[in-house]
C-alpha cells in the first residue's frame, strides 16, 4: 500500500491548526507523518503541548513541529516536503478540514493508477465541516443543511454571480499559462467511472501529489507571507509530468479563517504581480502574457467592483487593487531576471509594511 504525509505551513492559528490535526488524527487511513512548518514567533513555547496532544490523538503517526525558516507559505511549504517520506504528500493548509475518509479515498485512486498517470488528485470542496468524531458517533457523518433564510438566499446569489464571472472572464480566469494553454493528457479508461475528471489547476488549500515530482519541482521561493500564484505556479508546471485530477468524493471544508490575513486590497496587488513576476521568469513570449494580463485585468475590474458591491466593502479594495496592478505591472517586464528578483523581495516587504496601517474595513 502507498504511504502518505500531510505537510501544513502554519503562522498564528494554533486554535484552527489544533482542529485541522484532530481531523488527520481520526482519518480512516491515517497518515505515515505529519509535518508541520510554523513560521509564529512563540514556536518554542507551542511545540512542547503540541507534540503531547498530538501524540495523545494518535501515537502512530510521527508527528513533526518544525519551526519556518521564513514566513512564507510557499518557502514553508519547500521546508516541509524536503522531511516528508511517503509516497503521496497532502499539502493543505492550517484552516483545511479533511472529513474522516477522504485520505483513504484519495489513496484508493493513487493505488488503481497503476501506470501513475495521476500526478496529483485533489480532493472535493464542501461547505461546512466535519465534526469531530467521538466514540459513539458515526465516522462519516453527513453535514446539516444549511437554514432556508436571506442570508442563505444572499450566498447562493452571491455564488452564482461569482460564477457567471469566471465563465465571462474564460480560461485564464485565475491564471494564465506560461505556455498560453494547458496541457492535454490521455486519461485512463479504466477510472473513467469513478467520477474523477481532470482539472488545468488545484486550490492551493487541498492539493495532494506523488512526491516524486518534486525531485524536479519546488514552489516559488521568491514570494513571502501570502505567497499568492505559489500554487498555480507548481500546478501548471506539475501537469507538464501528468494529469492532474478531481475525486469530488472525497471531501474536504476549507472555512478559511481570518485570522493574520491581509487586506483584500493587497492580496489583490499581490494576485496580478506575483502572476506577472512568474511570467517575466518563465513565460517564452512576455510581449503575448502583457497583452492577454491587461485584457484579463480590465475584466476582472468590473467583476472585482461588483465583488466590492455584493459584499457591501464601500472602499473597494479589490477595485483599487486592480488599478494598482495595471499601473505597475508593465515596470516588471523592463527588469532581467536577475534585477527583477532583488527588487520584487524589497517591493514585498514595503506593500506588506504598508499593509498594516490599513482599515480594518478592507480586511473583511
């Protein structure tokens, strides 16, 4: 049977991070290692308790506390893999929430890929999470139904603008390819009816992987704190190796905690620049991404106002990000490689600084 690792970043949640554990702990199939890279400045304070309880839940799991060489999800993330042993790793976030079974369906469909054609599979998303089991309750319970009322009513309107956005914007909604499409693979016929589909990327929170692919791959280590596009990056360069899949039967809730997030205005700046630095780094015909990133930007400002709107952020933050990124964008492009590098790190760390003395009306 193939093994696997959990590999978790974490910085200042030790609350959600304590439940994302739990739920490894009461998987069906649980994992070989844990290994969690905690960039928060009391991590020496933490790690005694933490290792006690987590042993506690499940002493058969090599549970790792290691502490972050850098606050950077991505950084972290490079940190945690190079401990990781087995053979397929679940990189998931601290707020990432695994229902009972889902490593164990996950490893089922590694385990019928014989010819590993499936170089990653991600598991389903779901809304609400999994309680944690007690001896008398069920492994697999199913979730509630959410209340019929106007705030259920104002998310699924919500939703579905949301939607018909990503349809008008197309393809390249979240990303653009460095090669300008994503690749195409043959898929096994044999797994056809098991409900998996193929996807072009992953959601950074729930990505699972053969670990052999990262003897040639790592997550971009020149991004910092939230490294917005890390997962992009490694996914579209990963499905260069093989497919990359969905398995909407095993589940997962990401509940995406608030706590030690940035404002929305530079987690937007950060989504479009980060993407351009990857293009200046890798794209082969740059000219091509500016043309395709500003048409893609214009896009986004009117579904990023009407995002604002919905959400009754009167400030616009995610407008004034875009605005940000089609003024600054283009001065990525005059840099080399080797100048664009220095720079970007600097640049970070002043829109991170700035970041602080934000309202806390752009952080909702």
């Amino acid at each position: 049977m193939l093994t696997w690792s959990a590999v978790i970043p974490t910085y200042n949640r030790e609350p959600i991070l304590l439940q994302c554990l739990r739920l490894l702990a009461q998987q069906t199939q649980p994992p070989k290692e844990v290994i969690i890279i905690d960039a928060s400045p009391n991590w020496q304070q933490l790690h005694p308790n933490l290792i006690h309880t987590c042993t506690q839940l499940n002493p058969h799991i090599n549970w790792q506390h290691h502490p972050a060489q850098q606050l950077s999800s991505a950084t972290q993330r490079n940190q945690g893999i190079a401990k990781a042993t087995a053979d397929i790793l679940f990189l998931i976030d601290d707020d990432t929430f695994l229902y009972p079974d889902c490593a164990q369906q996950i490893m089922a469909i590694y385990e019928l890929d014989t010819q590993q054609q499936f170089i990653g599979i991600m598991p389903g998303l779901v809304p609400l999470p999994p309680p944690l089991s007690t001896p008398n309750s069920p492994h697999s319970p199913t979730p509630p139904k959410p209340s019929k009322n106007w705030q259920s009513h104002w998310k699924t309107l919500h939703t579905r603008a949301r939607s018909y956005a990503k349809r008008w914007i197309g393809d390249h909604a979240i990303f653009i390819p460095y090669h300008f499409e994503f690749p195409r693979h043959p898929f096994p016929p044999h797994l056809r009816e098991k409900g998996i589909h193929p996807v072009p990327l992953f959601h950074g929170a729930r990505m699972t992987f053969r670990r052999k692919i990262f003897q040639h791959l790592q997550f971009e280590d020149l991004f910092i704190r939230y490294a917005v596009n890390e997962d992009n990056d490694l996914c579209y360069r990963a499905s260069q190796l093989g497919l990359l899949v969905q398995f909407p039967q095993a589940q997962v809730c990401h509940i995406q905690a608030g706590t030690a997030r940035l404002s929305r205005f530079t987690a937007t700046v950060l989504w479009g620049l980060n993407q351009a630095v990857l293009h200046r780094l890798h794209s082969p015909d740059p000219p091509r991404f500016q043309h395709l990133f500003r048409k893609l930007l214009w896009k986004r400002l009117l579904t990023q106002t009407l995002k604002d709107l919905l959400d009754r952020r009167w400030s616009l933050p995610s407008t004034r990000g875009i605005l940000f990124i089609l003024r600054h964008f283009p001065h990525i492009f005059n840099k080399t490689p080797e100048t664009l590098r220095p720079w970007y790190l600097q640049f970070q760390h002043q829109l991170l600084e700035q970041d602080r003395h934000l309202p806390a009306r752009d952080r909702n």
